[in-house]
C-alpha cells in the first residue's frame, strides 16, 4: 500500500505542479459556461417575442350560433374572407394565423349518433400561428362531441415544404460541418508538427536550406488539404444519409439547390478549414509533444463548435455580425441553405477567416524562429 501512496503521490505531483495541467483542468469548464451562458443570452434576445395581450387571428367557417362562449372569442380576433381556400392562403402567407373550419350540418351531426370533425389549419414557421393553434385546440379539447384534426391524410400545418426543409437544414448543417472539420482537422493537427519536435525530426528540418515560413506554409496547405478531404466526405455522408435519418417526414425531393449555393458553401467550407487548422498547428507548435498538443487543442474545438452552433440562434443577424471569424461563417451557412443569403455576408465570412488564417500563419512563422518553442523537451 506504501508503493501505492508514493505512486499516487508522484502522479499528483506532475498534475499539480505543472501550471499547463492546472489551466487545462479548469478551462473546459469554464468555458462551457462563458459559452452556453452567452448562447442562453443570445438566445433570449432572438428568440421571436409575441407582445403582450396579442389575440391570434382567425377565420371561422360555418361557425354554429352559441358555440363558443363569449370569454372564448375574447381570446381570438377573428376576420373574415370570401372563400375558405382564399383564408387558408393567408395562413400559408403568415398573414393570418388559423383557419377554423367546422364540418357542414355541423349541429345536427352533433346531436346525432355520428362524431363530426373540426379542422384547425396553421402554420408552424410563424410564433402567433402556433400561439393560436394551441389557443383554438385547447378551446375545443373541452368539447367531447366531436373529433379535433382527425382526417389523417389532409395536411393541417400550411408551413411550405421547402422553407421548412431549408431551415431544418440551416440549423442542423452549420453544427454538423463545424463538428465534422474541426474532427478533422485535430485528427492530423497535433503529430504533424508536435508529433515531429517529440520524435526529433523538426529539428532536423529546422537546419536544411528550407525558410521557415515556407515549412509553415506546406504544413498548413496540406493538413488543410487532408481535413477538407476527410471533411467533405464525412458532409457528403450526412446528406446522403438524411432521406433515411428523416425516416420520410421530410420532402427532401422539394429542396433544390443553385450551382451559386454549392459554390458560396465550398468557399466557407475552405476558409473555415483553412482557419481551424492554423489555429489548431499554433497549439501544435506551442506544445512539446502530442499529448500536450492535444490538450490544448480540446478546448479550442469545443469553442469552435459552440461557435458554429451559436448561428442558430440569430434570427436577423446584422451585417457586422458576419465578420466575426466562425461566427460569421455559422451565419453565412445558415443564410445559404435557407436561400436568404447575400453576397455581401458571405465574402466578409471568407475574408474574415483569411485573414485570421494569414495572421496565424504570420504567428507560426514568428514561432517557428524561437529556438525555445521549437526545441524545448
């Protein structure tokens, strides 16, 4: 048991003693709650607010006199169309929020033996819609009489097909693609350049004719080469895998994307790659070995994920927004698969993570010149 004490005494010595261990023991932590706790507020201020006292809008068609009491339509504004298709257009348009259409004889079909129905129509992109929909079904889930949206094969929520799909696709793709290169890009990162100082293979390198800058440079190109290789594939996958993840509640067949869609899409893909395995090959050559080089890049990922992943969460992003590197290029995504991007966000996303990466690249050349960085054991 003495052995065992000293064992155990020497570990904590190396963890405890080393400040690089004691950061790296708090900071996954700590940034986990910087982060999510800016994301809760993010979320807060974006998240679409109904203003207080607002009545849902709604059309009635052949409502029976005396069904609803006076306190129920107080709840509900109600308005009026010509045609029941021309007010279940307003609905699909998200100028009117429910259509609330009651089967004919209505009455007589009640005080009948037969359950007659009750078809609530709304449109779930739009917060008021929803608002009204519950209102109304809670309303009628009172009333035992009759069946609430019971004809299985007519489509009660008017939400078009392919703004639901897309933004589906802005909200689940950006986290996905961050997650899989910045995978990638970890994955090559730390040995390529901390795995050659602890083999002893960088110093060799150090001392040929090659400048510095230049062995930067083919380390950045190449491992980028290789994580948006690996990067796209695993993208490709994804897709390829929805209709089946989806299990059919998606109309993926709706969707249909331009070649400007693809092309804005690989050039974030690019600028994105290009950024996260600077920053990852800057840890890599601050560290002394892989392991090392490792830890530090943990964090750094969860960040960059945490970051892709905030673009959901802003609804109107403004156009400064954009040139925040990982930030503005979760946004750029996000507004590229939903069809409402604009040039203008989607360059300063690019250029934004360019020039990050230049001046990363302008760091690992200033490091690579310290002996102290370079050699150290």
């Amino acid at each position: 048991m003495k052995n065992v004490l000293l064992i155990i005494k020497k570990e904590f010595n190396r963890f405890f003693k080393d400040r690089r261990m004691i950061l790296m023991l708090f900071l996954p932590g700590l940034l986990i709650f910087c982060l999510y706790s800016l994301i809760g507020t993010v979320m807060e201020k974006a998240a679409p607010t109904i203003p207080e006292g607002y009545k849902p809008t709604v059309y009635f068609c052949r409502l029976p006199d005396g069904f609803l009491s006076e306190n129920d339509l107080k709840l509900l504004e109600g308005k009026d169309f010509e045609t029941l298709e021309e007010a279940k257009s307003n609905v699909a348009e998200g100028t009117l929020d429910i259509v609330v259409e009651f089967q004919a004889n209505f009455t007589a079909a009640v005080e009948g033996s037969s359950r007659p129905e009750v078809k609530v129509y709304y449109n779930s992109s739009v917060q008021t819609s929803i608002v009204g929909y519950t209102l109304a079904t809670g309303i009628l889930s009172g009333h035992n009489a009759f069946t609430v949206n019971s004809t299985p094969t007519e489509k009660f929520d008017l939400v078009d097909e392919d703004e639901q799909v897309t933004n589906i696709f802005a909200m689940v793709i950006p986290l996905l693609m961050f997650s899989l290169l910045a995978s990638s890009c970890i994955s090559v990162a730390p040995e390529a350049i901390a795995g050659e100082k602890e083999r002893g293979t960088m110093a060799t390198m150090l001392i040929t004719p090659v400048k510095r800058i230049e062995i930067v440079l083919g380390k950045i190109l190449s491992l980028s080469c290789y994580a948006m290789l690996s990067g796209i594939i695993s993208f490709l996958g994804v897709i390829l895998s929805l209709p089946k993840l989806s299990g059919g509640l998606l109309n993926l067949g709706a969707v249909s994307y331009g070649v400007g869609t693809y092309f804005m899409l690989f050039g974030l893909i690019i600028s994105i790659v290009l950024v996260m395995i600077s920053a990852f090959s800057v840890l890599s050559t601050l560290a002394k070995n892989v392991k090392e080089a490792t830890a530090f890049i943990g964090p750094l990922m969860l960040v960059i994920i945490l970051l892709g992943m905030s673009s959901m969460f802003f609804t109107n992003p403004s156009v400064g927004l954009y040139a925040i590197p990982f930030i503005g290029s979760g946004i750029a995504m996000s507004a590229v698969l939903s069809t409402t991007a604009s040039a203008l966000g989607v360059v300063l996303a690019i250029l934004s993570n360019l020039v990050l990466t230049a001046l990363l690249v302008v760091l690992m050349g200033f490091m690579f010149k310290k002996e102290n960085i370079m050699l150290k054991k």
